[in-house]
C-alpha cells in the first residue's frame, strides 16, 4: 500500500533530532505558517529583520512561502508575489498571472517541496539528523532547495546533479540505487516520487493561487486554467487543490517539444532548464491533467533574450508594454517563460476572454540564468530590434494550437500507465500501488492532506524542543 507519513516510527531517533534542534536553536514551521505567515510569532518576524534572504539561519525556514517582502534582506511578508501581463505583451485577451518564486531563499520554489519532503521525516523518526544523510537527486533547484533546508535543519546532505538533464536521467536513477545497497545512512529524497513534494504545493501553491485569484477578480472574472511545467509533478498538484475550488478548471501540462513525453511517448534533451523529461512522475496525479502543451525550446531561448536584453526591452516599449512590465520580466527564468507560452497557447485554443484568468509559475528568475545569456550572445551576437521584433511574431504572436493535446480519460490512463515501465520495472515499486493510484478515488485526497497531520507533529517537536515557548 502507498506509504502515508501519520505516526511516529522511531522513539530514538526522533529525540535525537529534537536533541540536536535544540542544540542548534532549530525551530520548524508549521505548513499553515507557510501558508500564512501571519501565524508566524512576532519574537521571530523580529529576529527576521535582521537576516538576509539566503542567509544560513534556520529561522530562514519561516520564509519557506509565496509571501515574502521581495527584498534580499530583513524582509517580511506580505502578500503573494505575483505578476499579471497584459495583451501588450502576451497577445490574448485572457489575463496571464505568474506567481514569482525569486522571492523564496535560494531565488526558487523547490524550498517548499523539499521541506515537504524532510520536515515529515525528521518529526516521525524516519529521519535523524544525527545520523542520516539526506540525499537530493536533482535537475537543478531542487537539489539546491534540499541541501538548503538540510542545512538549515542541522544534517548533512548529498546532491546527485547530471551534467545534462536528459542524457544523464536513469545513469542519475542507477546512482540513486547504488547508494541504496551500499549506504544505509543515506536517504533518498527523490522529488519524482515523494509525495511530500506534491503536498506542499497542493497545501501552499494551491492556496496562494487562490488568493491571488480573489484579489485581482471582478464580478465576471472566471478562474480558466493552471498551467505547471510537468517537471517532477509537484507543482501542478497546486490544480487538484485548485480542482476543489473550481471544479470546471483545465490543468494544463507544458512540457518541451524536444521532449514530449506526455504529448506522443517522446524523448529527447531540450534547454527547458529544471523540467522532467523521458518518464512520468510517480506523484503526477495524471487523471487530474485536461490538457498537455509541447513547448519549443528554442522559443524559449528568443524570449529570454527578449525580456532581458536592453534592445528587447526597447522593442516592447515601442509596441506599448509599459515600464513597470519590462522591468519586472527578469523575474521569470527559463521555465517560467515556458509556462507562458502554455498559457497563451491554452488561451488560444480554448478560445478565452478578457473575463477568463490563467494562472502558472516562474519557479526562478532569469537572475539565474545570465551565464545562458553570455552563451546566446556569443553564439547568436549581440541582440538588435529587429531581432525582437522576430522574436516576438515568432514566439508570443505566433504561439497557436499546435503541438498540444486536450486529454481524454483514456489519453490519461495511457499516461498513467507509462508509470510502469520506470517505477515497476526499473524502480521496484509494486504493481498494487500503481493500480491504487488509478483506481483508488480516495489515496489522492489522504496524499495531498497529509500535511494537516504533520503541522501537528511539528507542533509536539517543536514543544519537546521547548525552543518556542522560550522565545
């Protein structure tokens, strides 16, 4: 049966992680504190002016939310970093709102994943901190989330990073085995298959597109479609929350072209930096997914260029965009830009109105991305306005219905069923747990409201540490 994280396993070494987050004056927040860091203590919004936003400091786990104040020290919070871009610049005439994940230590979203991941573990025993290893197998932010929060919760970490993310994937799952056999005090934290994953964006993401959704709405507004990047499916399980609150929503799936998995069974190696590719997650909940978007890299290259290039931002100026758009376009890095090109493309082919809201996700920044900007420079010279302007008919103008596929029920089960030949045959899992994920219409919803659950082992931790209540 699928593994729900509801008690604690080992007395031992659990005392040894509240011994050492003692010691180390390590307080866990709650996953509703995440959520609302209005719950956040005042003893620690007020040591929390003090600290920069990546800063090695364990009370940095309370920033672990969409709603940090976007400033690189002593921030707060506030509300939801967000964006909305207008038809200057997208094309359509429905609304595109992106939430920004710069905002998050370490400039990216997967923070919150990876505490989902490890934050159950420590509170039950699963984990000691004094003894385990956390090992993170990553494309990118991932990776750097984990050994972030590792560090912040006092243990060691281990990244596995393959220097090319589509070439390198299972020679990356063959390591993550070898240290299975061979190092008993290694835990994989593998974002493709742990659930945690999927429960901090469904509890977080979720509830911060929603609110998001109700302060920008008018009378007509309609929540239309969510759009994630497949990646390790964390994300996009922010729509089955989403799903619960607007039941009509569509749940789009962008994936690159070069790769499309979902799309046509496909494979390849692509330049979307930071999403899955050549398999399906075990944690995708894919009978929740209406619609898959294959998105050109190369597009997404041209409008990295043209966000973040002086004569881009002098193009989009002459056509209309206003300043504060262009000087906010940094914030979406190369994923991001490949979900707004989904966007577009949904709005296109579901035909949508100035009344109808897409909602996706710039996990990054392209502040992460400038050495890929040095690169395009030197292969392709030095950016002009005319090639903006190719740019922006070919990518954003140009972005139609194709390469995109609305799913049926059996389109989805042929999906789900891909699950098989790398978690069953290559992975090891079991063929009842498969099915289960199909067929058992309860196992999604005792998933993704695990976290209810750990906020309250969080808060008995956090009372064996006694470190709150002496604040």
């Amino acid at each position: 049966m699928i593994h729900i994280i509801d008690r604690i396993t080992n007395e031992k070494a659990l005392q040894n992680a509240v011994d050492r987050f003692k010691e180390r004056k390590i307080i866990l927040p709650t996953f509703k504190q995440q959520q609302n860091p209005d719950l956040v203590p005042e003893k620690i919004k007020n040591q929390l002016k003090n600290i920069g936003l990546w800063d090695i400091n364990p009370l940095n786990l309370f920033r672990i939310t969409w709603k940090n104040e976007p400033k690189e020290k002593g921030g707060l919070f506030g509300k939801v970093n967000y964006i909305e871009l207008p038809k200057s610049i997208t094309g359509v005439n429905a609304r595109i709102v992106l939430l920004i994940g710069k905002w998050f230590p370490t400039g990216a979203h997967k923070v919150g994943a990876a505490y989902g991941c490890l934050a159950p573990r420590i509170t039950t025993g699963e984990f000691d901190p004094t003894y385990h290893k956390a090992v993170w197998p990553s494309t990118g932010n991932y990776c750097r989330g984990g050994a972030f929060d590792s560090k912040l919760m006092g243990t060691e970490s281990v990244a596995i990073l393959p220097q090319e993310m589509s070439k390198e994937r299972f020679d990356w799952y063959d390591k993550c085995w070898e240290i299975r056999r061979t190092r008993p005090d290694c835990v994989i934290f593998n974002q493709f298959d742990e659930f945690g994953n999927a429960a901090w964006h469904y509890n977080t993401t979720g509830k911060a597109i929603e609110e998001v959704y109700n302060e920008i709405k008018t009378p007509k507004s309609n929540l239309a479609a969510y759009v994630s990047a497949t990646g390790s499916a964390g994300t996009i399980a922010a729509g089955d929350y989403l799903r619960t609150i607007v039941p009509h929503i569509k749940v789009v799936a962008s994936e690159a072209l070069q790769c499309p998995t979902i799309l046509m069974n496909g494979f390849g190696g692509h330049r979307i930096e930071g999403i899955g590719d050549k398999h399906i997650p075990w944690i995708h909940n894919v009978k929740n997914t209406d619609v898959v978007t294959a998105i050109d890299d190369e597009d997404c290259m041209r409008l990295l260029r043209l966000f973040n290039e002086k004569e881009g931002h002098k193009y989009l100026k002459s056509i209309g965009v206003d300043d504060e758009i262009i000087e906010n376009l940094h914030l979406i890095g190369i994923s991001g830009i490949g979900n707004l090109i989904s966007a577009i493309k949904t709005a296109n082919y579901f035909e949508m109105t100035k009344d109808d809201v897409i909602v996706t996700i710039a996990t990054d920044s392209a502040d992460m991305y400038q050495s890929r900007l040095t690169e395009l420079r030197d292969d392709k010279g030095n950016y002009s306005d005319i090639q903006a302007g190719k740019d922006f008919e070919r990518c954003i103008l140009g972005s139609k219905t194709d390469s995109m596929k609305e799913l049926n029920y059996y389109d989805q089960k042929a999906i789900h069923n891909l699950k098989y030949f790398t978690w069953i045959e290559q992975q090891g899992k079991e063929l009842e747990d498969l099915n289960q994920l199909w067929y058992d219409r309860q196992i999604w919803n005792k998933l993704f409201l695990q976290p209810e659950h750990w906020d309250d082992l969080i808060n008995d931790f956090n009372e064996r540490t006694g470190l709150l209540k002496n604040l």
